[in-house]
C-alpha cells in the first residue's frame, strides 16, 4: 500500500518505544539480599512499516527508522525480599530516506523496586506473588515532538503485579501493569486540539496517554542456561490522538503486541551473556519494529 | 529488622514513591482564559477611518432603529431580561468565552481553520499528488489546503472585512446614538463590562457576520461549523444583557453586506489561477537564463509539484504591482561561489552541532503542516498584543488588518521572488532538517520575510514593544537556519524585504485617521 493517509513528510510521527522497556523492566527473578548484577547491553532496533492509528503504513520519506541503544541496567537485593533496578539507556535513532535529522543522546532513567509480597509451596514448585512500582524521568531535554525523536518526555509512573511460578527449570511469569503519564511541553505552541487530545487549552502543554502493559514470560532457568519466550501488550487507556499533521506527537495514543526470546549464557563464575530478539505483532502510532540485543551481565 | 517492620517500611517506602511520582505525572493544565475588558479608548470617531474596501459607510445600509422609549423596545428589554435572568453553565461559559472579543474570538476560530485545513495532499498509487476541489471541499484531500500562502490571503480578507464593517458600524452607531440596554434600563443584568459605546448596531454581530461570509467562502466545508459559532456568538450577546434583538439583527445585516463586497475583491484577486503548474517550466528557463544553474527541485518522494508557483501574481494590499517588482531583491548567491560555500558551510556547521536551544527555536517557528502557518501565527501574536492593550473591537480590527494585509503583501511578494529566481534548497546540497522542507524554492526566506512585515507594523502601532516584535522577526527568521533549510542570505534578504513591505502598511495606517 503506499500513502493512502492525509498525510506528508512533516506528519510522520513516532512515539520511539523505550528500547530498554521493550520487555518489561522488571521480571519475576528475586535478586536476593545484598546481591546485585550490572548489565550493559547494546539493542538495535528498525522498522519500515509504522501504524498511523492501527493502519500500517510505509512512508517513501523516511524509509528506514532504525534505533540503536546502549543500556545500562542494575539490580540489588536491598532484602531478600525487596529489590532495586535502575536502567539508564543512550540511544540513537535515525531514519534512512528522506531528510530528518538523526536524533541522539540519553534517554530516561528510570528505577523501580520489586517486592515479593507472598511465597506459596506447591509440592516442590513454588508460586510468588510480587508488587513493583517504578517511577522513570527524562535524563535530558531531548527532542519529542518531531517523527525521529527518542522518547516523548513524560514522567512516568508505573504500577504493576507480577504472578510468579517456577517448578524445578521451568517458569512462567505474568505480569499487569499501569503506566501513569505525565504532561510535557513542546517546543511549540499547539494550534489547534483533536477531539481525542487530552487537553483543551491552546498552549504548549499536554498530556501523554496512561497505558496498560501485561507481559507473559516463560522459559527454562537453570544454572548453566536461561532461555524464555514472550509476549508483551500494551494498550493506551486514555483515547489519545493518532499520528496526524499538527497533532503533538506525545498525545498519540500509543500500543502494540510484540513477541521475543531473551537467553542468558553463564560464562565464568560472576559473568555471562545476554541475547534477545523481539519482533512486532501489531500496534497503533507505533513502528512495526524488529529488535536484536546483546550484552554482558555482571553478578556481584 | 523484624518482617513486619520490614513490610511497613516497603509499604511506606512504595506509597512515598507513588505520591511523589503522582504529584510529578499530574494531568491537570491550566490556562489563563482571556476574558473581556472595557476599552481603553471606544474610539468614538472610528465611523470616520479609513477603510480598505467600502468606499464609504454610506455604501452599506443599516435601518434606523426604533427608539428606546417606543414599545417594540421595551418589548425587546422584556424578551431579553428573560433571557439573561438566569444562565446555565454552559451559557456562562459562552458569554466569557465571547466577552474576550469578537474580533479575538474570529480571528482564533479562523487561525484554528487554517491548522485544520494545513495539510498537504498524500500522493495516489500513480505517484501523483491530487488537488483539492473546492466544490467538493470535504472529499480527500480536502479543500483548501490551508498553507501559508493560502492563509495569509484567507487572514487578510476576515481582517479586512471585520475592519471596514467596524468602520462603517461605528459611524452608524454614532449616528443612532442608541444606549446600551442596561444603560436604559438598570434592571437589565450584565455579565461584561458595558463602555459607553452605543449599542446599535451591535459591534459583535457585524464582526460575526462579516467574519463568517468570508470564511464560509475560504473554508466551504465549514458553513455548520461557522453557523453554529455565528448563533453561539449572537445568543452570548443576549445571554450577557449586551444587546436587544435589533442591534443584532442589524448589525448581522451590515456585516454580511460588508463582507459581499470584500469577497467580490476576493474572486477577482488572481487567486484561482495561483496554482497554474503549467508555468513552472517557463519559470526555470526564465531563471537559469539570469544565470541560476541549479534549480529548485522537490525533496519529496515522489516528487511534489511546488506550492502555488503563480501566487506571486495575486493583488496586493498596500502596494501596487509595479513597486512589487521594484521590492524583489537581487539574484541569491549562485552555488560555487565563495559566499555560497560560507552559507553553506555555516548550515553543516550548524547541523553537525545543533544546540538543543537551536532545535527548539527551529521547532517554535516551524509552523509547518497542521499549523496556522507563519501569518497564523503573527496573527495571534498581533491579536493578543491588542487584547492586553485592552484595544476596542474597531482598533483591534484595525490592528489586525494592518498586520493581515501586510502578511499577505509579504506571501506574494515573497512567492514572487521565490519562483523569479527557482533557487535549490540546503537539502540539495546534503543538509538534513530538524523541521521538514518546504515545497516551493529557498530565495527568500517566507518566515523572514512575513515576520519582518508583521513585526514592523507592530512595532508602530505598540512602539513600547518595537524592540520586542523585532526580536521575535530575528529569531523566526533564525529558526529558518537553525532548522536547516534556509541559507543566511534567504533570511537576511527576506528580512529586509520584509521590513520595506510593512512600511508599506505603516504609511497606510498613519493616514488612516485613526491618530496613530
């Protein structure tokens, strides 16, 4: 299909999804009192075809927007039952047609703290039931209203629980959660409100649309070996905008379905490797991004 | 620690985390509304200004109203005391709304038409680039397609219109001298400050009435939507105690005999044959045989056809066509020379080290697709200037016809220059963007040359901001640099072409009786 939407260069808008959160910031593993891991991992991440609403579509004037990012993530056992993660990634995204420049620099920061609220025995599996709040805030004013941008800005909060069993290898992880959105200020002044936008005012602020994540993780954990399949869905609970001429970026409603494999290889004692691949299924204002990463994991 | 203290200090540590994080993500905005003001100056000899179409305000007719002691009046005071005894919130909300000002309130309603109506045609599965019909004006793509040209010609007429309809209101208003309701009877409860303007004919239904014919004209998928707007702002009138059924009703009637005859300049004006593609190929030849090697090709894919290339052949306001041609600046430099390698190397400089107040600069001016374009947005600056200097409705329209009419001399002027010379844009050379291209040829710069129209008449009618105006004209026209798709001489030369256009407007306005 090519451009059947009212669309032209200028218009092309993506909210660029975090890379680092493309499957969740938080899983179902404890860390474990006073343990901690470091991981440094690079992602690369590229789509032709983006949803403009939840229609896909190429666009001639952009071609190829592909992101790579460089993560750092951290984790440490402030009990045995209450962890801390923090991630900070620098990203760069570029598009390969057309003539919008490359955007780049670092992008949010964002940390959380998991608790294992109960621990059930079932035999000889065990079932966790855990609670995690994050909380993520722009590192530096980067660019968000622009069709090449690396974030949309907002503070974000996050809310989520997590159900997690693990019988001998195997374990199966699901999580919900709420992520709260804060208002950000454009550039620019706003000139005129789709019925959807979430603020009325002619001004430069709005707001960014609250999403809902759920993400189903299973696989096989062992000492010498991890490997797990996934499947992550977000949706906008706010109506939100869709990807138009004029409308602020940030105020798209934003949502995909996205599937990977994440493996962990130890190599010596207190480090390993990590691999990942991730495509996507469907989305709405989103890229229909493929994902690959790789990285080095540190335990101390 | 013991597991329950242990749980408490999760808990806490997590609700402490989740009001901060609350607090931070909050989705409330607020705004200043803008709200209404008795004028600083009615401006009681405004009946006697200049004005731009009309060739007096004997050529229009308003009926001689019946007197206030007559029954007819008295049975309007009755019918509207009822009405705005007691208001619902929504009616409220629309007497604070409109109270801000009617001229205020059109040219934002017109300002937010051109956004909606700025975007550029997709291209068909042939690669082509529909256009837009404006007898099916709601069909993909929809007409018009509001671009920067197009709403500097639709501003300027709505200005210009509500200008001379205020003009040719005031004088009847003087010559009636008829009160405002509640200055004939205090029982009658007003929602906005009364000034002693008289009422007849009302100020708001002309500049509603005026406002809409054009509009419906510019914008004619929009007649419900601006009907709604005209009775919405009619019934504020009477929701508020303004103004009894006759004031309205005549002034609906001037300024719909206003606005007639602004639209009869307007279907004359050259506009319909702007678009005329079939040109262009004699307009590069004439350029390349002044010696202009690269020519402007589109930066779209598939290759656009420029914007509106015959819009420099459209009737101007303040000038006539021959100072037009004396107002186009000299040849831009020719790539290869030493001044061309310098510009350009200024924009690689600039894009390899873009600052992020560059980019935001950029991004604040862009006014590209889905904006009220750079005129839209001199529009407002010029709208809320006149509001915070508590303006009457004829001085504000005043304003915004000086700084309308100028923005759309500007748009041809520039238009004219541009598809004169056919020059290429930095992205010819390599450059990327952080704005989008512009379809149509660099020399001049469009926002340059439109801010320092505008910011010159400003200036002149807020001498205290002069300084202010033209800094902004500097900064937009900055933008054009920062965002990597004009060259220094583009925005230096569409600055001083500018400023000689709106002194063009200025010597219009000095002589305009209005004692500026």
């Amino acid at each position: 299909m090519r451009l059947t939407l009212p669309i032209a260069v200028f218009l092309l808008s993506f909210f660029v999804n975090s890379p680092t959160h493309a499957q969740g910031l938080v899983d179902g593993f404890m860390r474990g009192q006073r343990k901690a891991s470091l991981a440094v991992s690079y992602s690369q991440e590229s789509y032709d075809s983006y949803y403009t609403g939840k229609t896909e579509i190429r666009n001639p004037n952009l071609g190829t927007v592909f992101t790579q990012s460089l993560n750092l993530y951290g984790t440490y056992g402030l009990g045995y039952d209450l962890d801390l993660i923090v991630s900070a990634p620098y990203v760069r995204t570029e598009a390969s047609a057309g003539y919008w420049q490359k955007q780049e620099g670092f992008q949010d920061l964002s940390a959380a703290l998991r608790w294992e609220a109960f621990d059930y025995k079932i035999g000889s599996a065990r079932l966790s039931w855990l609670f995690a709040v994050g909380y993520s805030l722009p590192l530096q004013n980067y660019v968000i209203d622009a069709p090449v941008a690396i974030g949309h800005g907002s503070r974000n909060l996050d809310g989520r629980t997590l159900l997690h069993f693990k019988s001998g290898a195997f374990f199966l992880t699901g999580q919900l959660g709420y992520i709260r959105r804060g208002q950000v200020t454009l550039d620019r002044v706003v000139n005129y409100y789709d019925p959807d936008n979430l603020n009325p005012n002619s001004s430069s602020t709005v707001n960014v649309p609250d999403v809902i994540d759920a993400v189903i993780r299973g696989g096989v954990a062992t000492k010498h070996f991890y490997i797990d399949g996934w499947v992550q869905q977000q949706r906008p609970y706010n109506k939100g905008t869709d990807i138009a001429p004029g409308i602020p970026f940030p105020t798209n409603a934003i949502g995909f379905t996205r599937t990977g494999i994440s493996v962990y290889l130890p190599l010596i004692k207190k480090f390993g490797l990590n691999g990942g691949y991730s495509t996507t299924l469907n989305g709405q204002n989103s890229g229909k991004a493929t994902r690959l990463s790789g990285g080095i994991v540190i335990g101390i | 620690m013991k597991p329950t203290y242990r749980t408490l200090v999760v808990i806490s540590l997590a609700l402490g985390l989740v009001s901060t994080g609350l607090i931070s993500c909050d989705k409330t905005i607020e705004e200043p509304q803008r709200v209404g003001y008795a004028p600083a100056d009615v401006d009681a000899s405004a009946g006697t200004w200049k004005t731009y179409i009309l060739t007096s305000p004997a050529s229009v007719t308003v009926a001689s109203p019946s007197a206030t002691s007559s029954a007819d009046y008295q049975a309007e005071l009755t019918e509207l005391r009822s009405k705005s005894t007691s208001l619902t919130p929504e009616q409220q909300e629309a007497v604070v709304y409109w109270g801000a000002g009617a001229v205020y309130r059109w040219n934002e309603i017109a300002r937010e038409l051109a956004a909606r109506y700025n975007v550029p045609p997709a291209s068909n599965a042939d690669g082509k680039y529909p256009i837009p019909d404006a007898a099916n004006p709601l069909a993909d793509p929809k007409f018009p397609f509001a671009n920067p040209p197009y709403t500097a010609r639709a501003l300027a007429y709505m200005s210009v219109a509500q200008y001379d309809a205020l003009v040719a209101a005031w004088n009847y208003k003087y010559a009636f001298k008829r009160l405002a309701p509640s200055k004939v009877d205090a029982t009658i409860r007003v929602a906005l400050p009364v000034s002693a303007l008289p009422a007849y004919p009302s100020e708001d239904a002309v500049v509603a009435a005026a406002s809409a014919v054009v509009l419906k004209a510019m914008f004619p998928g929009e007649v419900a939507f601006i009907d709604a707007k005209v009775a919405e702002h009619r019934n504020s009138r009477q929701w508020a105690g303004m103004n009894v059924t006759s004031d309205l009703t005549a002034g609906a009637d001037l300024g719909m005999q206003v606005g007639a005859k602004v639209m009869a300049r307007a279907r004359a004006d050259g506009m319909s044959t702007s678009n005329n593609q079939t040109l262009t190929a004699g307009m590069i030849e004439a350029a390349k045989s002044r010696g202009q090697a690269d020519i402007w090709l589109s930066q779209e894919s598939p290759a656009r056809p420029p914007m509106l290339p015959n819009y420099g052949a459209v009737s101007t306001w303040n000038f006539d066509r021959a100072t037009l041609v004396k107002l186009r600046p000299g040849p831009a430099p020719q790539p290869g020379t030493e001044q061309f390698i310098k510009e350009l190397d200024e924009l690689k400089a600039i894009q390899k080290n873009q600052t992020r107040e560059q980019a935001r600069i950029a991004n604040y001016w862009a006014d590209g697709a889905g904006s009220y374009t750079p005129p839209g947005h001199w529009h407002r600056t010029a709208a809320d200037a006149a509001h915070e200097a508590k303006f009457s409705e004829v001085r504000m329209a005043r304003t915004l016809a000086l700084v309308g009419t100028t923005l759309q001399d500007a748009s041809v002027c520039c238009w004219e220059t541009k598809f004169y010379y056919y020059t290429p844009r930095p992205q010819q050379f390599g450059l990327k963007t952080s704005v989008g291209v512009p379809n149509f040829p660099s020399y001049a710069s469009g926002h340059s040359t439109f801010s320092a129209a505008a910011a010159i008449v400003l200036g002149t009618v807020f001498p205290n901001r002069a300084d202010e105006f033209w800094a902004k004209a500097v900064e937009a026209s900055d933008s054009r640099m920062y965002g990597l798709i004009h060259f220094r001489s583009d925005c230096s030369v569409g600055l001083e072409c500018g400023k000689k256009i709106g002194s063009y407007a200025v010597l219009r306005g000095k002589a305009d009786g209005s004692g500026l």
